[in-house]
C-alpha cells in the first residue's frame, strides 16, 4: 500500500484554493497544516476577514496557522518539527520562508511559479508575460533556496497564451494549471521519479509587483500594440488610465485608426475619442470617467457636450 505523505501547504489568495483543494482531497496527502496571512479588516465596515485559504480550512476542518511572519512563529515551527513533514508546498503565500523552515521538511520546500522559470522571477509574472507580448506562459515548481525563485526546477507546464487573453483570465486558467501539475508532482514523489534541473542563470528576468501607477497610459511614448497589451496584462488590477481635462479616465479597449496624428495628440472626430501614437492613432472605444459608468468614447462625448469647452488627454 502507497504511504501518504505529511504535507504542509502555505498560501493566501483564491489562487491558492484549488491547489490546496486538490491535496485535501489527494488519497496520498495527509494535510498536517495550512498555513496562512492573519484576517484583515476590510469593507465599509472595516470588519476582519479571512483570506480564500483560511476560508477553506475552517470549511473543512483543516489545522490551520495563520502568522504575519512564519519564520519567527517559534510555536507553529516547534509544533511543525513534531510532524514529521515530508515536504511543504508554497503557492502565492507573500511571505519568504527562512533557512529554518527550508530545511525542516524531509524533502525540502517547494514553490509553484506562474511561469517558466528562470523567466519572471517575482510577484506579477502572469502580468508581465501579456506584458511583453509573450505567446506562452507556463507553471514551474521549483524546490526552494532563500534566492527568491531560484531553485531547481523539479517540473513545468508550458501552456499557450490565446491573443486576446486577459490578466484575469489567464490567472483562472493557470490557478488550475497550478493543482494539476501538483498532481504530478505528488506522482513523481510516490514513484521516486523526482528529476531536479538547475535554472539557466542566463534566462534571468524579473516581474517585481506592480502599482497602480504601472496602469498609466503614456500615448506618446507607447506603439499600439504596447498599448493593448499593457491594457489586457492590467486587467482587472491595478487597471489602465489616463487622464481627461485632469480627471482619470479608465481604459478598457481600443481601437486602431487609419489616420494620422502627433504622438501624444487628440482629436475628437465622428463623436471618437483619438490619440496618437508611437505607430499610428488608436480610439479609446471603451472608457470610464471617474464617477461615471462604463461607456463608449461617444457616449461620453455626447454626455461632455452640454458642458462645453476643450477636450484634454493627459494635460
């Protein structure tokens, strides 16, 4: 009969609740911990509440940790040399795991990464990926090392990015790419089947966190297609922007135009909204000024008529 192994899992988000979900349920995996972010106030209110993989334990019963810091948790790490811990798996956790903890599994800690590794390393790789214009993407899991991302690869998924994919569809789809290739890592380990590849130091690159200001559009500056794909990598957060007579102006989609203007300029022409480029003019087709709700750039214009005086993006 195959031996189950002790597992502890470590992340926080909604991404991290369907591959927490799969070792719930794994007929091999005995989960002897869960560990998480504290609650949080949120909402009007400010009332406190659980992150998606805190949720998800008390659902099921689960034990659960939940520490700002899990390095200098003495009592969750005391607890956790008792267990006997055959490997800790970590998805979107927010917080770096120290040599101590690094080395109290039996098989070490492993990471998994929404890309394929060594490109990316970083918080915001599914952004970074439509970003650059990139046409596949991927899932690695990588045994950890106190360099952040930089351990042996032990495996990877490469999957397609389709040309019109969003930030958040292509995060739904990668949450669940992420359980699967789990599955197979929790087969490689049963079988003893678990190859380790050193990363290519010179695929290096990086995917730092994004702020809100990463969604600034900068017309004059930016092709079209830099444009689009900063508009589909960025959404739904932190989002695209612009400003409108000093007033931020969010983008959803655009359109190219065949007609000429200075980068950086505008034109409103046939009820459109156009701008400039580094290659061309696009239309901003699909906006919202802030206070107001989403429309077309000819909706808007309608709605700024009865107000008069001169149109203005980015002043």
């Amino acid at each position: 009969m195959t031996k189950k192994l002790n597992v502890v899992f470590c992340g926080t988000p909604d991404f991290s609740v369907p591959t927490l979900e799969l070792l719930h349920n794994h007929p091999h995996i005995n989960l002897v911990g869960v560990v998480t972010m504290p609650d949080r106030p949120s909402g009007r209110g400010h009332e406190l509440h659980s992150p998606p993989v805190a949720e998800y334990a008390k659902k099921h019963k689960l034990p659960l940790f939940q520490t700002e810091n899990i390095n200098r948790d003495e009592k969750t790490l005391d607890e956790f040399t008792n267990l006997k811990i055959d490997f800790i798996l970590v998805i979107a956790f927010a917080q770096f795991l120290g040599s101590r903890i690094l080395n109290l599994p039996k098989l070490g800690c492993f990471n998994i990464h929404t890309s394929i590794l060594p490109k990316y390393r970083g918080a915001a790789p599914i952004q970074y990926a439509l970003m650059n214009g990139d046409k596949t993407t991927g899932v690695s899991i990588q045994k950890m090392v106190k360099e952040m991302d930089a351990g042996d690869l032990v495996h990877f998924y490469e999957l397609p990015i389709s040309l019109t994919e969003t930030g958040g569809q292509l995060f739904v789809r990668l949450k669940f790419q992420a359980a699967l290739s789990t599955n197979i890592l929790i087969e490689n380990i049963l079988t003893e089947r678990l190859i380790f590849t050193p990363q290519d130091p010179k695929g290096i690159s990086f995917a730092p966190t994004l702020k809100k200001e990463d969604g600034f559009l900068d017309f004059k500056n930016s092709s079209y297609q830099k444009i689009k794909h900063q508009i589909q990598a960025l959404d739904p957060w932190p989002g695209t922007y612009c400003f409108l007579n000093q007033m931020r102006l969010k983008v959803f989609e655009i359109e190219k135009l065949d007609r000429k203007l200075v980068a950086g300029s505008t034109s409103i022409d046939f009820s459109q909204i156009a701008i400039g480029v580094g290659d061309g003019v696009i239309r901003l087709s699909k906006i919202q000024l802030e206070g107001k709700k989403v429309c077309t750039d000819t909706e808007l214009l309608n709605g700024l008529k009865n107000k008069g005086g001169e149109i203005i993006i980015n002043p």
